[in-house]
C-alpha cells in the first residue's frame, strides 16, 4: 500500500493547482486520473480568468506563458437592439481586469511542471472508490494495468468533476443538492480566425443568445444559444456562421473572419451547487462541488477560489496544527460560490431567449439591458463580479 499526505482526484485544473500549490507548501500528494493525459488536454473548457485566479497561478509559479501569451481585456461588450455597448471593467471596478487564456492552456502548463517536479500523477487510474474518509484510515483504491491498489493519506480531495466518483461517493442523506436547469444549450465552435473584436461581445437577440470569444489573436470561440434537442451533427460549419452573423450588430457581421471548425459541440447550461464540501476527510472542490451556466465566466474562476480556501487551510493544518482552516473551508468556499452563482443567473437570465417567455418578460429584459448600460451603478455591479469577487 502507497501513501501519501493527500490523495487528489481528478487531474484537471483544480486539482493540479491544488497539488502545484501543497507542493510548494512542503505538502505530499498523489493525483489519480481516469483519464490519460492526452484526453485531458482534449477537453476545450472556459478561457477567461480573473485576477484572483492569475494571482494564484503566479503563486504556483506556473504563469510565465500565460503573462507572455495571454490577453489581458479591460472591457467587454453588451449588444442589444442592434448596437454595442462597451463596459469599461477596470474603471468600473477600481483597475481590475480578466486576463483571456484557455482553461486547455492552464492545464498543460500545470501538467508540465507537475512532471518537471517529478509529482505523482496516476493516470488511467481505473475503479477509483474511497474508503474510510469518515474514519481514521482514509484510503483510495483503483484499478492500474489490471492489479488493484491502495493509497493510505490522510486526507482526499475530490477535484473530479460533477460526474466525478467523489460526491457520488458521500451518503445521500449527507449532501444537499440545488439545482437549475436550463431549457437551453451552447453550441459553440472554435476556429483559427482572428477574432471579429478585441473585447468579448455577448449579445441579446429575438433568435437566441450569442457569445464572440477568442483563445488568442488568431483563435476564436463563438457561441450560439440553441434547443437541447439540436445535435451537432445537425450544425454544419456554413450553418452555424448563417446563424451567428444574423444575432451579430451589423458592424460585427461585416467583420466577421470565417473559417472550418477545429471543434464543435453542444453544451446544457445548469446551476448546481453541493453543500457542504467536506466530509470527515474528504474535501469537494470545483466542479465536484458546483457547476455555473458559462455565461459569467465563473466556472474555472470558481474551482482556484476553492483550491485557495483548501489549500491555505491544509498548510495551516501541516504548519500550524490547526483545524479551523480545514473547519471552515465549507462555508468560506459556498460564500463565495453563491455570490457567483447569482451573477451567472442574472447574466444569463438578462441575455438569452427563454421558450416560455412572454411580451411582459422581453420587456423585462430589455429594461435591465437599458438600466445596465445607463447606470453607473449597474455598470460597477457588473464589473466588481465580472473581474471576481475577493477571496
């Protein structure tokens, strides 16, 4: 039987910035991934973060390519009735910005000095369950080239998604779930295109919801708000440029670049939040924990806020023999997961067409547009959560 001080599981963006960070912090641990790292890297998630995520990037010392290669926006863009209008983030917020860099970029570079640490990472970790967490012996089992194995530690982070072995692993009596699902979805679609603005445009429109997004200056990621019943295969690349240009401001059609899709895919948007987050021994983190609709940005966001609060709370534990870290991780994390959780609500309900909505609900919305982009007020709400709130 191996050991270790924390066992992670999932090898995504919160639990190889949590195992970067109790690295540095002198702390021992272990990832198991199900996955192999060539899949991970596959997964095309968020790319916009706050600067409390940087910073914690910067902390891990993992952030040399996202200063060279990321693109630090100022502003976004709200459109509706046919015209942008610009909300300037750092004035409104008091000089904060969102730095644009891939979640698949986060990953890989945690990845890679993962590995220059020479740091265990168990990938293709099959049959994963965990044992005991409420005990004395917390201990992982798994499946690895066919022989089953054991990791003895003294705590375990579940750090492996919403359909993750971890929260499916407490009692059901245990947890409480909240959640909201959306009678809508995302198709998006990345292409090597340079993007048609500098700044993010999200859009309200009579057909639907649409998202201009970049990765880089010559990457683009757009968004179509769609039925959940629509397949991808449905949406040809010629079909889905038709439909984006026609819920664009005419300035943004006409410059719109276009080009054949590197990937494509259709993603539900739901709410969803798990309390509490810890369980004896084990510690739910990011998506195990919570899910937002991607309309605020806050998904990757959310998951560094929650490895922060874990994290420092694990090196008060080894460094100071202290449990009102670990005690408190709960409730410091969910504070800050609802606030967020409210912000992706009201983004979303302010900008997409909802199937039951009526006249009095359009002009419901297009009053909260209007009071957004004429109130100074407005505009600092929306920029303080925009950029994240403290941790």
């Amino acid at each position: 039987m191996g050991r270790t001080q924390i066992a992670i599981i999932g090898a995504g963006p919160a639990g190889l910035l949590l195992g970067q960070l109790l690295h540095k912090y002198g702390i021992d641990n272990v990832i198991l991934e199900r996955k192999d790292p060539d899949y991970v890297l596959s997964r095309i998630r968020a790319g916009v973060l706050e600067q409390g995520a940087v910073d914690m990037l910067d902390e891990a010392g993992v952030s040399a390519r996202l200063h060279r290669e990321g693109l630090v926006h100022d502003g976004i863009e709200i459109a509706f009735g046919g015209v942008r209008h610009r909300i300037d983030l750092k004035q409104a917020s008091g000089g904060k910005s969102v730095t644009v860099y891939g979640q698949t970029e986060v990953t890989r570079d945690l990845m890679e000095a993962r590995a220059e640490a020479g740091l265990t990472t168990i990938y293709d970790a099959a049959d994963v369950s965990l044992h005991d967490f409420d005990g004395a012996n917390p201990t992982v089992r798994y499946v690895k080239d066919g022989a089953t194995q054991e990791l003895a530690c003294d705590f375990m982070a579940g750090c492996d998604g919403f359909h993750g072995i971890s929260r499916l692993s407490v009692p059901a009596g245990a947890v409480r779930n909240f959640e909201r699902i959306y009678p809508f979805g995302w198709l998006g679609l990345l292409s090597d295109t340079p993007p048609v603005s500098p700044e993010l445009i999200y859009t309200n429109h009579e057909r639907g919801f649409a998202l201009c997004s970049m990765r880089s200056k010559h990457r683009s990621r757009y968004y179509v708000q769609c039925s959940l019943d629509d397949q991808v295969e449905q949406w040809s690349d010629d079909r889905f440029w038709e439909e984006l240009k026609r819920r664009l401001d005419p300035e943004a059609a006409d410059h719109l670049v276009t080009g054949p899709s590197i990937e494509k895919s259709i993603a539900p948007l739901r709410s969803f939040v798990a309390e509490p987050m810890r369980f004896g021994k084990l510690f739910l983190a990011g998506d195990a924990a919570h899910i937002v609709p991607p309309t605020g940005a806050k998904g990757l966001n959310l998951a560094a806020s929650d490895v922060h609060y874990l994290s420092t709370a694990l090196r008060e534990f080894y460094a100071e023999k202290s449990s009102a870290g670990i005690d408190a991780y709960s409730g410091r994390a969910l504070a800050r997961i609802w606030k967020a959780e409210r912000f992706s609500w009201w983004m979303t309900s302010m900008l997409h067409r909802f199937p039951d909505s009526d006249g009095f609900a359009g002009r419901i919305q297009s009053a909260e547009l209007d009071y957004l982009v004429g109130s100074a007020a407005a505009t600092a709400s929306l920029a303080e959560n925009y950029v994240g709130l403290p941790y």
